[in-house]
C-alpha cells in the first residue's frame, strides 16, 4: 500500500504515534509519505520506503494569518498525483481531515480519488472542536472521512457526544509502544550519577501545558519524598514549567527536582525510575503513562479520560481524582515502601503493555482498516516502488 500520514511533527503524544505507526508501516513493505510543514521530531533523516513532502505556506501582506489548511490541501492533492497514494491518514480532524477532504474533492474533479481516514487523539475533540468557531467544520471533518479512528474509548463516547456525527463509525484503536525500545533491562542506568544512594527515582513526561497539571507534580514529590526520599525528574518543556520551578523552591524541594527539557528518547531514562506520576486535568489517552508502564515503571495518574484503560488501579498503578494530590501521595508512598508490591506491578506494568498495546498487535489494525478502506472505493491497492536509494529517501526534503 502507498500512505499518506499528516500529523502535528512537534512533541506530543499524537505526533509520536503517527510517526512511529510509518515507521512500522515502512518496516512492514508499504510506502509512507509524511506531508507537513516540518519533519516530525522522532523520524531520523533516512529510512527505507518512508518519504517526507513538506507543506510550504506563502507569506503574503494580504495574509494576516498564512492558510496552512488550504497549502496543506495543495501538498495532500500534489502528493496523491504524483505518488499514487491509496490512503490519507490524518492525524487530528482539524485541520487535517478538513485538508484531506479538499483535497480529495480536488481529485474527484480530475477523475481520480483517495480513501481518507482520520484518527482522533483528544485536544482536537476536548477543546479545539467543541470551541463554536470550530464545531461545525469539526463535525463536518470527521463525517466526510471514510473510517475514523479514536485512540480510546473515552474519546470515542466524547466525538459521539459532542458531535454526533450521524452515520459515522468511530473505532476504536489504542495507541501502542515497542516492547524492544521500553525494555527496563535493554538500558543501562541514565540517570545515577544524579540520584544520590538509596533514594527512588520518580518522573514525569510532558510538555507541561496547563492540563497536565505540573504544580501537582512537584506537590506530590514533595509529601512522598518526605516519607521515602526521593529525586523527581521533569521531563519536556511547556508554559507550566515555570509554575512547577516556582512550586519546587516554594516547597523547599528546588535540589531534588531536576528538570531536563526536551528529550527525544525517553526510554533510558524511564527504565531507571521507580515511580511515573500523570496528575492530569484530562487525557485522551496518556501515552506517557503508557510508555512507562511498557518499562515496568508504576504509574500514579489521575482517574481521568482514558488513563483508566491504560493503567490498571491496584495492578499496575494507582488512579486517584484529578487535584488529590493527597491521596496520590499516598499511593506513591505505599508502592514505593514495599519492595515486594513494586516487584509485582513493575512485572505486572510491563506484561499489560506487552499483551494490550504492543506494536505489532496495533499496527495490525491499522493494516486491516487501510485494506478496508481501499476494498470499498472498489480497487486494488497501488504497488509499491521497489526499494529507494538514499537520494529518494527521507532526505530529500519537499519531495
């Protein structure tokens, strides 16, 4: 099958799992093509059958605010032309699904055509959609895609609210991780020499907006490394930081909080930790939870959105109500003070993301949906090109 895949390029959940899904794709004989403005920050400069086409905007006096939507939909169409694209698989309704659509419209007008499919990941039905400026093309969006996705169940009782989208299927396909890359024994300590002897390491992952909840972070590390002593580590960058740096010297914590920025690689470093903490207001699903389950981390989160059909409550972590930072202090401590529970949901943690989420299970379906897709616009999938030399590949950027 020939793929093509928009997504945000930038850190996020979303952006993550549409990049590692074309990666796997690649690996697995298709051809994907990455169409955005930039290269998304988890794929490397080259790698076989994966191609990346990048959405130009022209800057105009006229243009107060450049339409990236309808540059994306010149790219999308130019794209399918050139490269014979069976599938669009957008990530995020808007504006990509709204992109697709036009783009395809401009492909039926010439004959030809493409199966648009559309994968739901949260901000984009929680917040930006339900927004009135934005309801109505939303909806619109996600009921002209031939199949829509949703990467939780809770986010697909959200669409469905909030929308309805008459007629419309929302499927449900989990996000996933690769039990290789989340292996706690593939990586040798990363973080040691910063963790004095014989306290735990816990961490957060995110890009610390406001709905992640930061100040509750450092308040929780604060009661629990009271109780059993403790370096916290702050993972990414956002608007919040700044909140959470403050909370740490109000709290008198500042020297056990270590706040490390932006990191591409995450799995090093959670394959040293002990405890994961996810307070958030909302999360569509929690990939961050995910991937430190995947590496045998326990994980205190908020019982909110879709955490709680990733992490399993007393099994292999603790869900607690969104701003308890009581009651998650709480459940850190009583993990953390029984080695013998640790050992268990660690094993526990590591073996669900195994057996529900892992890769090739999810890539899968993804598989069967494209084939669907194709099956009912009523031809065969275009055959790939055979394997591309450097100069084709990832490389050449604007393809």
């Amino acid at each position: 099958m020939k793929i093509g895949i928009t997504c945000y390029p930038t850190y996020g959940g979303s952006g993550a799992v549409a990049t590692e899904l074309g990666i796997a794709l690649a690996a697995r004989g298709h051809e994907v093509h990455f169409i955005t403005y930039q290269q998304p920050f988890r794929l490397p400069n080259f790698l076989p059958r994966i191609f990346f086409h990048e959405v130009d905007v022209g800057r105009y006096p006229l243009f107060e605010y450049p339409p990236y939507d309808l540059a994306l939909a010149v790219r999308m169409h130019e794209v399918v032309r050139a490269h014979g694209l069976d599938v669009l698989h957008c990530h995020y309704a808007l504006p990509h699904a709204t992109s697709a659509w036009i783009a395809r419209e401009m492909l039926r007008d010439k004959g030809d055509d493409v199966q648009v499919v559309t994968t739901l990941h949260g901000t984009d039905i929680t917040i930006v959609g339900q927004d009135p400026s934005f309801h109505a093309i939303t909806k619109f969006s996600i009921e002209r895609s031939n199949f829509v996705t949703a990467v939780s169940e809770y986010l697909r009782r959200e669409t469905l609210a909030a929308f309805g989208c008459s007629g419309c299927a929302v499927e449900v396909i989990h996000n996933f991780v690769d039990p290789v890359v989340y292996d706690r024994a593939a990586h040798p300590p990363a973080l040691s020499w910063l963790v004095p002897r014989g306290r735990k390491v816990i961490m957060h992952v995110s890009n610390m907006r406001a709905v992640k909840r930061v100040r509750d972070v450092v308040r929780t590390f604060a009661r629990v490394t009271a109780e059993v002593p403790s370096v916290l580590f702050m993972v990414g960058d956002g608007p919040e930081r700044v909140d959470a740096e403050q909370e740490a010297r109000a709290l008198g914590v500042e020297r056990q909080v270590h706040f490390l920025g932006k990191l591409e690689a995450v799995a090093p470093l959670l394959a040293g930790a002990d405890l994961f903490l996810l307070p958030s207001q909302s999360e569509s699903f929690g990939l961050s939870a995910l991937e430190a389950l995947a590496s045998g981390v326990p994980v205190v989160a908020s019982d909110a959105g879709g955490l709680s059909e990733v992490v399993r409550e007393g099994v292999t972590g603790a869900l607690c109500p969104v701003g308890d930072v009581e009651g998650m202090a709480a459940a850190g401590i009583e993990i953390l003070r029984d080695a013998e529970r640790w050992r268990a949901m660690s094993e526990a943690a590591a073996q669900d993301a195994r057996d529900r989420f892992t890769l090739e299970k999810v890539v899968a379906r993804y598989e069967a949906l494209y084939d669907r897709a194709i099956a009912a616009s009523g031809r065969a999938p275009r055959p790939t090109r055979p394997f591309p030399t450097p100069a084709e590949g990832v490389a050449t950027l604007g393809a």
